[in-house]
C-alpha cells in the first residue's frame, strides 16, 4: 500500500483526484496530548468546514460532507486530518481501491463498494461501503472514527467525534458560530439566470445530468406543507428569468395539485426555446417543475 505524500501525488494525479489530496489545507489537528486523545471534531452536512474542540471558525475543506443512506459521508483526506491522521499515514492503493488511516496504534482500512472494516487486524461490517463521488473517495465517518478511537454522536444536526470514554463536548460555540452564519430571510442569488432565495420555500435542485442541461428543478411538497406558498416563490423564481405572465401560466399547473390524489404532466416551451415540464404521479408527494436548456430535451 503506498503513501499519499507530495512526491507520489506528483506522479499520480489520478490518486489526487481520488483522495482529494491537492486540496489545500489550512491546519493539521493534533489530537494527542500525553498520548491521549483529547480533542473533539464536528462535522456538518453539507458544509465545508470542519470545528476542532469547538473552536470557529473552522478548518475549510474544499469538499462537503454528504449524507447516504443515514450515514455522513467525509472526504478521506479530510476526515483524516481531522482525527489527527497526517498525510503520511493515509494510504491508497490504486489496484485494489483500498485506504488506510493510521492513528498512533490504531488504523482503519476501507476499500471503495465494500461494507467491511478493518480495525487493527480485526474486520468489522459496516452497513455502507466507502463511495467514490466527483473522482473523490468518501469514506463513512462514524465506522472510521470509532476506529481510530473516537465516539461518535449526532448532536442536533451536528456529527460530534470525542474521546471514547469521555464525557460529550459542548458544541454550544459550533452552534452560535453557524446559527450567525445562516442567511437571513429574502437573500437571493443567481442560479443559471434564476434570481432563487437562499431560504427557499421549495426545493431546489440542479440535476447532475449535463447530457439534458437541466437549468433548474424546483420541487413542490404537498404534505405537511404551505403549497400555495411554494407556488408562489416558484412563481417568482421562473418569472426572473421568464417574465411574470409565462412563469404564472407554467405554475397555475402545480397549483391544481393541493392533494396527493392527482396526477400532472404538461410541457411548455420556454421564451428561448427552454422545455418546461410540470409533472407529479398520482398519489405522489411532490410536483416537479424542470427547466431544461433549449435543444437539451
């Protein structure tokens, strides 16, 4: 298994890619104090930062940690930096798609698509397998961590890596530092011509699939949810890039749907050329308003 160091990442971009690992980094964590691990590590989904003992700001990452399959997923050099793994003890090897952390006497070794752990020379199995996401490689942070020594708990919405054996650290700071960084109530931003709140009523997506150039997907909720009040920000959103009369004939569409019992699907063509198609099954939860380029679809 080979090292992930400066002069290999030379030779080898597609390890780079793989690992993340010409990524800058602004701190390497020391985690050990008496040859004791004493330092926590939290983790946010969604959000390209990391804390260490509560500290903020925090480490930047240059990726987010995800979320699959209830667990949170974290860039391998990242999250290994993070538990205070150095670069020189975080190892890929290329044939066999296989990393390897190593803390003090401990180590965790993962291979991309298998739900198997080795701890040590103890195998262990996990109920996810490491994933391989935009050429980078994700490894699941609570079965790393335990490894390497750590407790792992999820704090409202925090994932919160401690000392095994140690009492649950205050992560009040964390929580004060990202509650003044949330974006307030009427900020917008540009998205592909589309003036979009930062807090948006709807969900709003872009879809991975260059092939189709999907613009913009806006997803209305029908339960448990104020749907004339997602018709209206989607009326917004469509009437920036379209104009206010094509943008309410598209949404008067997704209006009828105020119950799960119906079913939509009507297609319009955009001012230039885009497709618009607004779509919801019958019994479905959501109706779905997708923009696609003109000539994409």
């Amino acid at each position: 298994m080979k090292k992930i160091g400066v002069g290999f990442l030379t030779g080898c971009l597609t390890l780079a890619l793989a690992t993340g690992a010409l990524a800058e980094q602004k701190e390497q964590v020391n985690v050990y104090e008496n040859n004791n691990l004493v330092k926590s590590v939290v983790f946010i989904e969604g959000r390209g930062e990391y804390f260490v003992d509560g500290q903020t700001p925090g480490v930047k990452m240059d990726a987010a940690p995800y979320i699959s399959q209830d667990r949170t997923f974290v860039p391998v050099r990242f999250l290994g930096n993070a538990l205070g793994v150095t670069n020189e003890n975080i190892f890929w090897d290329t044939e066999t798609s296989k990393a390897k952390l190593v803390l003090g006497s401990r180590s965790a070794e993962l291979t991309i698509g298998k739900k198997e752990l080795l701890a040590g020379d103890q195998a262990k199995t996990m109920d996810v397998a490491p994933e391989l996401k935009n050429a980078r490689t994700y490894l699941p942070a609570r079965f790393v961590a335990e490894a390497l020594g750590y407790q792992v708990d999820f704090i409202d919405g925090l994932v919160v890596c401690y000392p095994e054996g140690t009492e649950k650290p205050d992560v009040s700071a964390v929580k004060q530092y990202l509650q003044e960084q949330q974006p307030q109530q009427g900020e917008t931003y540009n998205l592909n011509g589309f003036t979009v709140p930062v807090k948006p009523e709807t969900e709003i997506l872009i879809d991975d699939d260059k092939e189709n150039k999907v613009e913009i997907n806006l997803a209305i909720i029908v339960p448990n949810r104020d749907v004339q009040a997602q018709c209206d920000e989607a009326e917004e959103i469509l009437a920036s890039k379209f104009g206010s009369e094509f943008a309410k004939q598209v949404v008067d569409v997704a209006r009828t749907k105020t119950q799960q019992l119906a079913a939509l699907d009507k297609k319009f063509t955009g001012p230039n050329g885009e497709t618009i198609w607004v779509i919801s099954s019958y019994g479905g939860t959501r109706t779905s308003i997708t923009i696609w380029s003109k000539g994409a679809y």
